[in-house]
C-alpha cells in the first residue's frame, strides 16, 4: 500500500474527531491543555487501535473474496464515506455537547468517531500486509488534527465543521474508486 493512500486514509477518517474537536473547543473555550490532549489521544489511539481489529477480522475471509476483494474495499470505503456525509449535516441538529473534561464522555466518543475505522481496517487487510505503518500514521494524523481541532473551534467555532466532514466522506469514496481502477485497469 503506497503512503499516499494510507495517509488519505487516515486524514479521511480523522475527519470525525476534527469536526468533534472543533465543536468541543467551540462549546468549551476555557479547556486545559491536559482535557485536549486526553482528548486528541484517546481519539488517535482509538483510531489507531480499530483498524488492527477490523485487519485481523478481513484476514480471516480474505482468501473466500479474493476474486472481488477490490469491489468490497470500495463498498466499505464507499458506505464509511457516504455515513460522513450524511452526519455532516445532523451536526447542525446538535444543541448540547458533552463535557469533554468528563473522561466517560471522551472514551464515549473516542469509540463512536472510530467504529468507522473498523471496516476501514478490512480494507486494509485486503490490499495490504503493512498494518503497522497504517496504524501509526492514523493515530498520529488523528491525534494532531484532534488536538489542532480544539484551537480552531475555540477560535473560529461552528463555522466549517460540516463540510470537513464532507470533505472526508468524499476523500474515502475517491479512494474507493481508486482502489477499484487500479484493480479493473
């Protein structure tokens, strides 16, 4: 799996903790620096440990779909991608957000931003061996851009979480699609 695609991988899927960041250091101006960086490293690690799970569970089938195996790494990308558009727009519906200083509320999140990269992680395991080098780099990016997340909501708040979240929906259906060109061509 060439670094390009991992990295995209991994900046779509921290498209979720960035837009929660964003909220959280919109709702909460006066958090700590200990509070943000809990924060930023339960939802990397999250997003770190989830794909490990979900490559151990598409080792166990991948030999069953290795003739379509492009077309289901495109369909997860696809559904994973399609789901960030689609809750993109019921963050607007959101009034109340929860205390992020509160360490259930940051584990609460921490696994519902990262069940997406769970069926990311399946698709790992079925175009590459290299989860290690996966996994960092998704931790990593979704720890800074969790951590940079706060700053920018405490500065510039609700103005653009919702098209980040778009913009990572999309980046997961093109790298679907690239996966399946790749494959076809």
């Amino acid at each position: 799996m060439e670094l390009l695609s991992v990295i995209t991988i991994a900046v779509g899927l921290a498209m979720d903790t960035f837009a929660v960041s964003i909220v959280t250091g919109a709702a909460y101006k006066q958090l700590h620096i200990r509070h943000t960086l809990r924060m930023a490293g339960f939802f990397g690690g999250f997003q770190a440990f989830m794909p490990v799970v979900g490559y151990l569970v598409g080792l166990t089938v991948r030999q069953y779909i290795s003739n379509y195996d492009h077309w289901i790494a495109f369909g997860i990308l696809a559904a994973v991608g399609l789901k960030m558009i689609y809750e993109s727009f019921k963050i607007k519906e959101k009034r109340k957000t929860p205390n992020p200083a509160n360490l259930a509320v940051v584990l609460a999140l921490a696994v519902a931003t990262s069940i997406d990269a769970l069926a990311v992680g399946i698709t790992i395991s079925l175009i590459t061996h290299a989860i290690a080098l996966a996994v960092i780099i998704i931790g990593a990016v979704t720890f800074g851009l969790s951590f940079a997340g706060v700053y920018i909501g405490k500065k510039f708040g609700h103005f653009f979480e919702g098209g980040i979240e778009i913009i990572g929906g999309l980046v997961l259906i093109g790298l679907g699609l690239k996966i399946v060109i790749q494959h076809v061509a």
